[in-house]
C-alpha cells in the first residue's frame, strides 16, 4: 500500500466537522509554523518538499512562493484556485466535500508563510454544495480561533473568505480568476506583471491550487525532507487521481508518484484494469487539454521503458510520444471507444468555454468544433484532416492563456496517433452514421479498409 498524505483519514467518520478533524490532529501545522518558525522557515521547507502545483503546470510550489514581492509594503493575498472545471478531472471536490477543514488549514499556514491577512478560496460556481461545506468550515475554524485577530496570541491576523464562480472555466486560468474574484469579466491578462507582483487589487499575490494548498499541513508536520523522500526524481511526494472511463474501479486516488501506469491501470489496489473483456485502447492521462495516447505508448515510452505515473516519464517523447500529467484526470478508453467523437465533445467544450479575447482562440476553437462535427456525422472531407491540422498549430502558442493550447492539443494528438481513424470516418460516412458504430464493430476490425481504399 503507498502512503497516503491526503486521503489518509478522509474515511473517518465525521472528518469534515472541526472536532473531529481536530482530534485527529488537525490545525497542527498552523501551531507549528504560528508557535515556532518564521514565515521565511514555512517556505524553505515548502521549497525543500520539492512539492509541484497539483493544478496541472507542475511548477514548484516553494519557489512559486519565493516570487511575492515583499518590498513594496502592499497588503499580500493568497488565493486558492478550486475552479475545478477540466473535463475528467474531480479530485479537488473530493477533498472539499469530504475533509474541508484539511484545505482550511492549509490556506492558513501557507497564508503566513506568505505574509497574507486576506485569503481567498475562489470555488467552482457548479460546486454550490460543496461552497456550503467549506462556509460551515470556515465558520467552525473561526469560532475555535484559527481565523481572525492574533491567532494562538501570535500577532498573525488572517480573514478567509469564499467566492462562488459564474461557471466560467477560464477562470481556472489564475489571472482571469483574480478578474473575476475583482468583479469583472473573467478574462486572462497579459503577462508581466505577475501577480506576485501585481495581482488581486494590484496587490502581491500567490494562486496555487486545492491540492497542493492541502498538501502543505503534512510538509510542516513533518518535514520538506520526509515529503520529498515519498515519489521519484523531481516528482516528490503523492498525486490525486482522478480515474473515469472504461475501468472496473473509478475514482479518486491517492498515489506515490513514480508508480508504473500497468500497475496503477491492472492492480486490485487501483483501478482494476478494464471494466470487460474489450481491449485498452487510448487512455488521457492529465485532463482533457493534454494529449491522447494510443495503447502501444501507454504502459511503455518509445525507447521501451515502463511509463511511470511522473511528470517526466508521462512526458517522455514531448508530444510526438507523450503526453503530460497535467490535473491528473486519467480517463481510459477500451476499443468501443470513437476517437473522432471524443476529440470533437472536447472540442465543443474549448469552443464554449473560450473567453473570445483572443482570435486565434475565439475563431481557431469554433472551427474545429464545426469540422469535428462535420467529419463525425459523415460529412467529412479529405482535405479536412490536414484543415484540422492547420488550425490547430496557428492556435497553439498564439494566445494570451493556456486555453489556445488545451484546445489544439487534443486534436494535434488524435490526428498524431489515429489518422487512420479520421480517415475512416471521411471514406466510409455510412459505416459512421451510427452513433455507436464501434460498438458493434470496432475500428480495429475495419482499419484494413482504409488501406485499401485509394485517395
């Protein structure tokens, strides 16, 4: 069994009220780092965990830290990004809903660490039940004297507030969230500056993510040494996982980084391996903004190594073998499953969801969506697999945020590995008519045809 950081009493009864949590050793980091070390003291151990923003960019948290600017004299904030929105991805809400007060903590000790008195926890606005939850937390945490004035007599004075999203999935993005949380149109601004120089209000700011936030009480309990002892090279420490697809257990889960993929995909302890007897397919490992890979690269790289549940090794190959571990949404795929469908459905979501700020995003993501579409209900053409292709590069890096390139990724992957596929689709519009028509006859079994037919 791997060591559990973030999962390790979600199972007790009664853990999300603050009595509980605090007779199984809650809030003791906040005495720790309040009681004895300097808020300088919080960061290098954050710094020493090696610990990565669970979000999805992987940059280190420590060092994320390090950048606030201290200077100026201007109030600090700390803001947690729980905008949880990339399709396949569920794991901040897990441990909202069922260990809140684990997130609260964290807010406070990483708040001192960053001399920050007004913190903010920024939720999903579909997450409404859970926003309640965290609300009564807060409220508990507060009346106990963990917020407020002078907590524990340390001079430390530290307000926390939530606020509900509109449902807008750009504001994941940490500028257009900090809009947002300002009152305005949830749009990304252009960097430098950044906002630990000039964030929410112009003021320094540092956004980090549900997980990693809630990851910061163990590394103060213990040490930045002891977390960064737990993973593999310079991905330390353990992973939410948020597992969905065709698989006999999904889930969220709680794994030490460096596991191997076959044994996270196959063992009884995770997610059981397929769900029927229909072979392995494709498989997303990060969320569905990061590249799809077919099954021959799933469980070895290229060079025929074993794929490891790491930064690095899901990477390996960069995009022309790899993938990114991104949010950790892995999402599987037996050979049922129609690559063309799926790339489209997360087309129409980067579609919906783009801000618009940006034409290269706000037309680029509306075309693909439409060619999508036309090559899966059989109205495709030739030349639209290379159309999609062109699209897609004049997107990538051509934008002021991330959501440009979650768009064209998923595309430049489907068509990387399963050309074929889309081929199939544009020769053969009857065969493809059927919303289910790898159900009854998988595409394994019809490939050869796209062999045969000439161009």
């Amino acid at each position: 069994m791997s060591q559990k950081i973030l999962l390790d009493k979600i199972n007790i009864p009664g853990i999300k009220t603050y009595e509980v949590y605090r007779q199984n050793g809650g809030y003791t980091s906040v005495e720790k780092a309040l009681k004895t070390l300097t808020p300088d003291e919080v960061t290098e151990e954050v710094k020493k965990s090696g610990l990565r923003g669970r979000g999805g960019a992987g940059f280190p948290a420590g060092m994320k830290w390090s950048f606030i600017d201290k200077k100026s004299g201007k109030p600090r904030h700390l803001v947690c990004n729980a905008d949880e929105s990339e399709p396949g991805t569920f794991k901040d809400r897990y441990l909202m809903e069922f260990i809140p007060h684990l997130l609260i903590e964290g807010m406070i000790t990483s708040s001192f660490a960053l001399g920050a008195n007004l913190s903010y926890i920024y939720i999903r606005g579909e997450y409404m039940w859970v926003y309640k939850i965290l609300e009564r937390a807060i409220a508990e945490a507060k009346a106990a004297g963990w917020l407020g004035k002078n907590i524990l007599g340390s001079g430390f004075d530290l307000e926390l507030h939530v606020h509900c999203g509109a449902g807008a999935y750009i504001c994941g993005e940490e500028t257009a969230l900090i809009e947002s949380l300002e009152g305005k149109r949830g749009n990304p601004r252009i960097k430098p500056p950044f906002p630990a120089v000039s964030g929410l209000w112009a003021n320094p700011t540092v956004v980090n993510n549900v997980e990693t936030i809630a990851t910061v009480p163990w590394i103060i309990n213990n040490s930045g040494d002891d977390y960064a002892k737990i993973g593999i090279g310079r991905s330390t420490g353990t992973k939410l996982i948020s597992a969905s697809g065709h698989i006999k257990n999904p889930g969220v889960y709680e794994i030490e980084l460096g596991l191997s993929v076959d044994e996270f995909m196959n063992s009884d302890e995770y997610l059981g391996g397929m769900s029927s007897s229909r072979p392995l397919k494709a498989f997303v490992p990060g969320g569905s903004s990061v590249p799809i890979l077919p099954a021959e690269l799933i469980f070895k790289t290229a060079n025929g190594e074993d794929r490891l549940m790491t930064y690095e090794s899901l990477s390996d190959g960069g995009f022309a073998t790899g993938s990114m571990l991104g949010s950790g949404g892995f999402i599987v795929y037996n050979d049922t499953a129609c690559v063309v469908r799926n790339t489209w459905n997360f087309a129409r979501f980067y579609h919906h969801e783009s801000c618009g700020q940006c034409t290269p995003c706000r037309e680029g993501t509306g075309w693909l969506e439409k060619i999508l579409w036309r090559i899966e209900n059989g109205q495709g053409r030739e030349e639209d697999i290379e159309l999609l292709w062109s699209i897609q590069s004049k997107i990538e890096g051509n934008t002021i945020c991330p959501l440009g390139d979650a768009a064209s990724w998923p595309v430049a992957a489907a068509i990387r590995h399963f050309r074929d596929e889309f081929e199939y689709h544009v020769r053969f519009p009857e065969k493809i008519k059927n919303r289910d028509h790898f159900v009854a006859e998988p595409f394994s079994q019809v490939k050869h045809l796209v062999g045969r037919q000439t161009v």
